[in-house]
C-alpha cells in the first residue's frame, strides 16, 4: 500500500467542536480491507500551545505552522474563532493560501468558509456554509453561494476544494471526499462504522 495520506486540520481558539472531530473522525477510520490507514490526520494550529475550542473543549494540536509536514488534505473548521477571530489575523490568511496551493484538497466546514474567502480562495466558485451566515459568504465577491445543500464541490484545473454547510455537514462532506480520494466503497464501510446515514 502507498503512504497514508496527511490530513491537517486546522485547530484555533474558539473553533467549532464538531467541525474539527468529525472530519477527524471520518479520515481516521478511513482504512482499506487489510486494516491499512488511508490517511494519517494531524492538528496545527499556528503555535503548539493548547487551544480553547467552543465550550470550554481543550486540545493540543499536534504541530504549529513552523513544524508541521506536508500537507495532503487541508481541513479548515469554523465556529465563533473562524468568523469574528482568526478572519482578521493575517497569519492564519496567509498560512491557509499557502497551504491550499499546494494541498491535493482543501475542506472547510462551516464557517470555515469565510476563511477561504478571505484568503480569496473562493473567488469564481460555487460554495456553501452554515445556514445563519450564508449572506455574510455573499458579501465577498465573486462566489456564487449555494444555500440548503450539505457540500458543494468547487473543483477545477486550478484547485481541489470542498465547502460544506454548518457543524454536522461536516461528516457527509468528509465522507464524500473520501469517495472523491478513495472509493464509494470505502466511504461506505467507514460511513456504516460511524453509523452515519448517507442517504
């Protein structure tokens, strides 16, 4: 088998619980009939000290913007950290194009969106995010938003990217990227482990 892809997903103070755990949770079980892991899935935040998620939630990342490795798949989460916080800290801008250039694909959950378009990596394309901030998506320019559907699929010549609607959608995009990534067939058998309805 080929070495397990990385998946980085983005940690930050204030961010979404279940925008992060349930990518998280998806790529980690993703695994062929051997038992082999199709993806290794790290935490970065920009500096390696514990982050206080929504709700009180800690967690350490596993790697600052200084020492992480390659990166395969990038995973951006939202919550209150993404849209009121991080969206005016240049550094996390910065890093997010840089990483989403070179990543195979880049995910955003929820809110995590307005992270992209702030780093104008949603320009000329078709997104989605949390339903309570869908309007404010639509204020940068040049997206053609997409309101009640779970993910949207933005991919071109240019760049690989996914953007899915709030929280729980999360887990249906991750999974759909799986299949993108892998197979139907793996997306299923790691869907039916979670008991996660796909239909």
């Amino acid at each position: 088998m080929t070495l397990a892809r990385t998946v980085a997903i983005l940690l930050f103070n204030e961010v979404e619980v279940l925008d992060f755990a349930g990518p998280f949770e998806v790529f980690s079980l993703a695994e062929n009939t051997s038992g082999d892991k199709y993806f290794n899935v790290i935490t970065i935040a920009e500096y390696k000290s514990p982050i206080s998620a929504r709700n009180g939630l800690t967690v350490i990342p596993d790697y600052s913007f200084t020492d992480h490795p390659d990166i395969d798949v990038l995973v951006i989460p939202g919550g209150y950290g993404a849209e009121k916080i991080e969206i005016n800290n240049p550094v996390i801008i910065d890093w997010i194009v840089s990483q989403a250039k070179t990543a195979k694909l880049t995910l955003s959950v929820c809110t995590g969106a307005l992270l992209l378009a702030k780093a104008g990596l949603l320009a000329g394309k078709s997104a989605t995010t949390h339903w309570m901030d869908l309007d404010t998506l639509a204020s940068y320019p040049d997206i053609d938003v997409i309101a009640n559907t779970r993910y949207v699929d933005a991919s071109d010549e240019t760049s690989k990217m996914v953007t899915s609607a709030g929280i729980s959608a999360g887990i249906h995009a991750s999974l759909y990227c799986v299949e993108k990534l892998i197979d139907r067939q793996t997306m299923q058998v790691t869907a039916r482990r979670m008991e996660f309805d796909i239909d």
